[in-house]
C-alpha cells in the first residue's frame, strides 16, 4: 500500500496539517455565531437564532460604513506603495554586479522582517516623539521652532503606516522576486545588448515580463487580504488622537466583540470579511486568465 510505504512522509506533513485543522478549520464551526444573539451563558445551542440581522447592521450603522472605508483606503494604499517596493528592491539587487555587497544589503534590508510589531512601532515611538531624533534633527537643521506630532497628527497615520510595512517587509519580499529573475534566460539579455538595448530597456522588455507571471499571482492573493490590514500593527499605533481615521476592520471587531461583548455583531463582520477576500481572489484570478496568465487555480 502506497499510504504506508510513505508514511514518514506523511508524518512530516502531519505537524502542518494539524495547524490548519486545529486553528484554521475547527474555529469556523463558531462562525455560527454570526447567525445568533449569541450569550456566554447559554452557549451555542441556547442562543437565539436572529438569521442574517447582524450582517444587516454592516451597513446600516454609520460606525461600520466609516471603518470599512478605513479599511479599504489603506489597503489601497499598501497595494499602491507596499507592493511594488520588493520588486523594484529586487530589480535592483538584480543588477548589482559586486556579490558580496548584495548579499549585504540583502542580509540588512531580511532582518527587520523577524522583528515583532511591538518592536517596529515601538522604534518609531522613540524616533518620532516630541523629544525623539527626528524632531531634534528637524529643530536643529531644519529652523523647526516647534516639535511636529507625527505621532498624534491624524494626517500623519497613514503615511507612517505604510512606512513600517514597507520598511519591515521590502526584504522579505525580494526573496520571491529574486527567485523568478533568477529564472530568466541570460540569452535574452545578450540579445538585447547586442541589439543596442540600454539597461532601462531590458528591464522594461526582459525583466519585467519576466517576472509578470510571479507579480500577477501575489497581486491576486494580497486581495484576498484587501479587508485584513493587520491587526497588531494598527492597534500599537492607534490613540485617541488619529481614532478616526486609523480605526479598521480588524481593530473594529476587537473593540466590538472583546470589549462591548457584541460577539455576534464581530463574528459577522469577520465573516463578512472572509467572504469578501473569496470574491476577490477569484474575481481577480478569473481576470488574470482572460488576460493570458496563469492565475492561482
């Protein structure tokens, strides 16, 4: 039997497929919740079954409409400035010619990727604070006579946001990159170079369709995450100042579900949210193989 000639192999698979069975799969039977005027204390099937009354509420509260548009805002944000800095990074890394500085500045810009949104926002904190470097930079060079609040200036969130993503995950973004350029015929570009090519212009006629098939695949599934903009990222940088512009989804169905206890009104959001992210993958995946490429499935 083939299942136990390879059953080592399954047993290497067994630690990830437990992972995704037990805090992936059995955590959805909750989302039942959603249908119900859900109460701790009389659990599950005691709960008053209200139908599709709190995915109405999406809509209709004004509270919800102002954060979904947060939400949408700066994801488009992250998809507009976040997604192209790793291939542009890795565009360049492509061209250095010296190794060693490559695998350098490679090894510089992996390492903030292992550090934890405690951490990153917290470096911003000391950097950025009144009395922070910036701030004295910005006093001493600069002519500033007062400190700017970059850290309670609600025009300043968003930008500073997209900043610790791009900062945090460039590197780890390039690896991907990395592997599809590497994967380009060099032909191509002696071709190129004997026809008289500039390197702008094998970049723009080689590399980048090159790489067009990889691009269009990790655009579809960060649509998928178009409604998730990180939960612990937003919640480190919120405060009473930049609330109103910096509340998201994510944020939202923690203040509602944790702490008013609205559970039910929490879990229809979240699925709310799922469903969403469904639709556009496979709206975009569908739209990818109209236009010649592969997609995911």
């Amino acid at each position: 039997m083939k299942m136990w000639r390879d059953r080592f192999l399954y047993f290497l698979v067994l630690p990830g497929l437990l992972y995704f069975l037990i805090y992936r799969y059995i955590p959805m039977l909750g989302m039942v919740i959603a249908f119900q005027d859900y109460s701790p204390f009389l659990g599950f099937t005691g709960s008053e079954f209200v139908g599709f009354h709190h995915f109405s509420r999406i809509f209709s509260e004004p509270e919800v409409v102002r954060v979904l548009w947060n939400t949408l805002y700066l994801s488009f944000l992250q998809i507009l400035f976040a997604f192209p800095a790793p291939i542009v990074l890795a565009i360049l890394l492509n061209e250095v010619r010296s190794q060693l500085y490559k695998r350098l500045v490679q090894t510089i810009v992996y390492l903030p990727h292992f550090l934890s949104w405690v951490i990153v926002v917290g470096l911003f904190f000391i950097f950025l604070r009144s009395n922070g470097i910036i701030n004295r930079v910005l006093q001493v060079y600069f002519g500033f006579e007062v400190p700017v609040d970059f850290l309670t200036d609600p025009d300043f969130f968003r930008p500073l946001i997209i900043i610790q993503v791009i900062w945090k995950e460039i590197g780890w973004g390039t690896i991907i990159f990395l592997a599809a350029l590497a994967g380009i015929n060099p032909d191509l570009y002696e071709a190129a170079i004997v026809d008289g090519a500039s390197r702008w212009r094998q970049i723009w006629h080689i590399t980048l369709p090159g790489i067009r098939a990889t691009i269009v695949i990790l655009l579809i599934l960060r649509l998928g995450h178009v409604l998730d903009n990180g939960f612990e990222q937003i919640f480190l940088m919120l405060n009473a100042f930049n609330m109103e512009i910096g509340n998201v989804l994510d944020t939202f169905v923690y203040y509602k579900g944790i702490q008013q206890s609205d559970y039910s009104f929490a879990t229809a959001v979240g699925m709310f949210k799922g469903v969403v992210g469904l639709i556009l993958v496979g709206g975009a995946n569908y739209l990818a193989k109209k236009f010649g490429e592969d997609g995911i499935y």
